[in-house]
C-alpha cells in the first residue's frame, strides 16, 4: 500500500495513492481505516504532510562507509532529531537569514515503526515491526555544525528536516538506488542498502534500552551529500518510494 498525508481543509488526513488519485481514509495506517472513494481527489494539488509525526524521531549518523570517512563505527548508535524540523513533500527548506553558505542535502532511508517492539527484540521481531518505508533529506549547515555540540541548529532548525510524500508498506528498499537531484541535476547516487548497519541491526540494538513504538521513525543515513543554495530545488529519490522534492529558500531578515 501507498500512503500519504495530506492537508484537508486545514486537517491532516490520511489517503491511499493509487495512480493519480488518492483517496482519503478515516483512520490512520497504524490502528485501522476506512477508505472513502467517493471524496477521492487528484494527486496533484495537494499540500503534502510528512506521512508521520513522530513520538520519537531517530536518526543513525555515519551509517554508510563513504560519509563516514575514516570514523568508521563499529556498532550502531542512535542519535535523535526535532520534529519541529519535519515538513513535506514540495514544501521550503528555509535557511535562517544569519546563516552564510550553501545547505547540505543528505538522501536518506526512513524505517517507519508500525508496532511495539519489545525490549531485546529478535531481528525478526524488529523486521515485523518495521510498517514501511519513507524518505528522508537529512538538510544540515555545515559551518553551524563544527561548532553546535548539541547539533541543535544545524540539523533541527525549522524545515531541516523534509520527509515524505509518501509511506510505502510493500517494498524492499535495501535493493534500491538513492539519488540526490539539485535542479534537476543527479548531485549523488548510492546504493540505499549498502549500509555498515541495516534497519533491523539498528532496531535491535536500540531495544536493548528503548522501547520504539507506533509511529516513531528510524532515519537510517546518507552515503553522499549534495550543496543546495536558496533558488533551487533538491529532490531525493529512492526506487519504489517515490521522490521528496523541496524549494530552498532564505529567511527574510527579521
């Protein structure tokens, strides 16, 4: 299934992509829904959520030996991001009007967490909880980031963070090819599966001591990045979940 989420009359609802339609539903992808084919609507025109908000939002840092360099890990560790950072599909990346220089696009893998999972869970228990899969641009600002210890502006400012369009339960995008556009142009391309740690070697660990529940989300890193600058456009496509497009823009000075 396809799933989207999507402004409707100033409310977040859920819908189901098929084709150039989607169809809302009531409910969500995490308890139960009802479709509703008869307020079905085209696809283009919609103001695109991100496909969850996340209880807790996870991220994995150098996850890919290419962008890791030579710190290399050798287990993997979590880090956590902002949800006021998150936006949708073909929404502004805005940089902060005291920030000099280009933005930084990192394509990512998003594991969306349709279950419980249980501490010290099993990889099957951690593949069976795993709903589906989105994509995530991981926009960082580099020259904030050698000097914020926290990471607290230059990974969580307002619109760092775009996830989406959409949620896709049937895939298998560990086969998959990631690719970073900057208008139009292919900026960075990489196996999305060659990871130093998969999903569920990252789902496990963490169960150990965190308990993941419906809806929080696992951002599984980037193998290359990509500058971006207000006036383009980044687009990140992952085969078979569809592509995260977004305009960059500039803060007007306050």
């Amino acid at each position: 299934m396809i799933w989207c989420r999507f402004e409707d009359a100033g409310r977040a609802r859920y819908g189901l992509v098929e084709g150039d339609t989607v169809i809302p539903v009531t409910g969500d992808p995490f308890t139960s829904h009802e479709p509703q084919p008869a307020r079905a609507r085209p696809r283009d025109g919609l103001r695109w959520l991100p496909p969850v908000i996340p209880g807790t939002f996870f991220c994995a840092g150098l996850n890919y030996r290419a962008h890791a360099g030579q710190d290399v890990p050798t287990r993997p560790e979590i880090g956590y991001r902002a949800n006021n950072a998150l936006t949708g599909h073909l929404e502004p990346i805005v940089r902060p009007a005291d920030y000099v220089g280009p933005l930084v696009a990192e394509g990512e893998l998003v594991a969306v967490i349709g279950t419980t999972v249980p501490r010290h869970c099993t990889p099957d228990q951690a593949a069976a909880a795993v709903l589906g899969w989105t994509i995530g641009n991981d926009v960082s600002a580099r020259a904030w980031q050698r000097s914020d210890r926290t990471f607290w502006r230059c990974k969580n400012s307002d619109t760092f963070k775009p996830m989406g369009p959409y949620l896709v339960t049937d895939a298998d995008p560990l086969a998959a090819t990631t690719t970073v556009r900057v208008d139009g142009e292919v900026k960075a391309s990489f196996p999305t599966g060659d990871m130093l740690f998969g999903p569920c070697e990252f789902i496990c660990a963490m169960s150990r001591y965190i308990t993941l529940r419906p809806g929080d989300v696992v951002w599984m890193g980037t193998g290359e990045t990509a500058t971006m600058v207000p006036g383009q456009v980044v687009e990140i496509s992952i085969d078979d979940l569809g592509a995260l497009a977004n305009p960059v823009t500039e803060e007007t000075q306050p």
